[in-house]
C-alpha cells in the first residue's frame, strides 16, 4: 500500500485537551486482570504475574515478556488520540484505551493492552494511503516500508520514521497490508452469503433477490443448502426487467431475520458479521460479488450498485 506524507500543523494532542508532562518513568504501570506490571522490559516478575501472563497473553516464557511487552507499546505510540483501534467489539480511540483492554494486534489476533503511554505533544504529519485511508502520526513513529526500487530489486522493507517519509516521499514508500483480524467462528442469525446477495440484489423492504436466471438460478442452489426455503424463479416486474433478462426469488423467513437484524429498508453489514470469522466474512463477501462484483483479465476486482 502506497503513501504519502504532508505536514501537519498540530500535534498528537489538539489544542484543549488535557495533556500531561512526564520525564520517568517513560511509560505507565499496566495493570491486568488486576495485577499491577512495571512496563520497563528487564522488570522483575512475580509468579503471579507470569501465570496470568502464559494465561491471558499466551506470553511462553518470563524472557518473552520484554519482546511483548515492546511490540505493544512500539505498534501504536505516538499516533493522534484519535486514531480509531479495531477491537473485539468495534472501533476505539487509541486514547480512551486502557490497560487490561482488547485490541486486535499487529499479526489480527487479539491480545491485551499490556500499558498505555502519557499523553504528550509533537510535530505530526498527515499519512495518506493509495486506498483513500489516512492517520496522523507523530514525527518519532515509526514504521517499516520499502521504496519503489526496494521492492523491483525484492529487498526487505527497512524501518523508518514518519519524517523520513515525509523527507523522502518522492521514492513512493510502500506497506505491507495487514492479515484479516482474526476471530472466532460467530453464531449469526443468517447465513453470510446469503445476506451478501440481499445486499447485492435484494429488494431493500423485502424478502426477495433478483438476477439473472442462471446466476440467480446457483445461488438459490446455495441457499437451499444453508437450510432456507424458496420460491421458484419468477420474471420481476421492474423497469427493464424484460429487456434485462431480470428474475426473482423470495426467500421464506428472510424479511423477518432482516427486521431483527434492524436492516430492513436500510442496507447495511451489521456490526456482528465485521468480527465473525474470516471464513464467514469471505462467505459475505462472496455473496456481494456474486451480485453485484466484477473481476477483470488483468485480477482487478470491484463491487458497486
């Protein structure tokens, strides 16, 4: 993923919050499932606290501990307060974060906020991807890319700090995209790929979706499979349908699971199936291409209505 870098003229704490000044210790005492731990990286153990540790952060070992320890903290320091952070339930401001939370981690697994860091104020600069999405980052962030040249010549991507970026954006840096969050498997109250198709080609106040009759006609082989109960194929009566070739199906029950979903006349991925299991949500996503996606000879893919 590509970026580009421009200046940005606060700082990781706008003018009117509340800030903090401290010199040591550099970062705050974790606590944990309600343990208190020293965030300084050779800090001695109790018992007690590696137990909960092999336990809740599948940390191996006492000398594991820094190395997890570290990539917390160095993942997300010095980035805007208002940096959404993806977790278990949703999205959540990287300030309000406290220790003993839940976050996705750098590799989409879930781990524990081992410490937060104080609140202090820098020279940021504003980070722009190729795929429209951005963050404010502190000129000391760090992260590791590969340039225009690195990648053609196949070399590992190097760490860099955001001013570097912005001093040297003309060699257009590059990041890796992060791995699928990683989840367990979600009880939903219908079927992924099914819902994908209602939101592809679904009546938006109904029950019914539409297509063509062959494609239409092997998703509804797909539904029956998931256990739903439908109607024959019939000609739609809406404009064009003639001229299109446009069929509907109805789907027994599914208007309903839509009201209970709160998605009845209002399109949407509602919040449940965002953190359901990869093969889930590839299941949605197949549903939405089926319907309403388009791949072309060179791999590029897209969806839109």
């Amino acid at each position: 993923m590509a970026t580009a870098v421009q200046n940005y003229t606060g700082s990781d704490e706008q003018e009117g919050r509340d800030t903090q000044e401290h010199d040591e210790p550099k970062y705050k005492i974790g606590v944990l499932a309600g343990l208190e731990f020293s965030t300084v990286p050779n800090a001695e153990l109790t018992k007690e606290q590696e137990n909960l540790l092999k336990d809740r952060c599948k940390v191996a070992a006492k000398r594991d501990y820094p190395a997890r320890l570290i990539e917390v903290i160095q993942a997300w320091e010095k980035l805007d307060v208002e940096t959404p952070i993806a977790t278990p339930n949703g999205w959540m401001r990287i300030g309000d974060l406290q220790a003993g939370d839940y976050v996705f981690g750098s590799n989409g697994r879930i781990v524990d906020v081992l410490a937060v860091q104080p609140i202090s104020k820098e020279t940021s600069f504003y980070v722009k991807f190729d795929d429209g999405s951005s963050i404010t980052a502190s000129e000391g962030h760090t992260w590791n890319t590969q340039t225009v040249k690195e990648r053609y010549a196949g070399k590992s991507a190097k760490e860099r700090s955001t001013k570097e970026l912005f001093e040297t954006q003309e060699q257009s840096h590059s990041i890796d995209l992060s791995p699928g969050l990683q989840t367990m498997c979600a009880e939903l109250p219908l079927d992924p790929y099914l819902l994908g198709c209602w939101l592809g080609d679904g009546y938006s106040k109904g029950g019914c979706i539409c297509g063509n009759i062959q494609d239409l006609s092997e998703s509804v082989s797909s539904f029956r499979k998931a256990g739903y109960e439908t109607s024959k194929p019939e000609k739609d009566g809406g404009k064009n349908s003639e001229v299109k070739n446009i069929w509907r199906v109805r789907i027994h029950g599914l208007s309903k699971t839509l009201h209970q979903l709160g998605i009845f006349g209002n399109k949407r991925i509602p919040k449940v199936y965002l953190r359901a299991s990869i093969p889930q949500r590839i299941a949605l996503l197949q549903g939405l291409m089926d319907t309403d996606g388009w791949a072309d000879g060179s791999g590029g893919c897209g969806w839109g209505q």
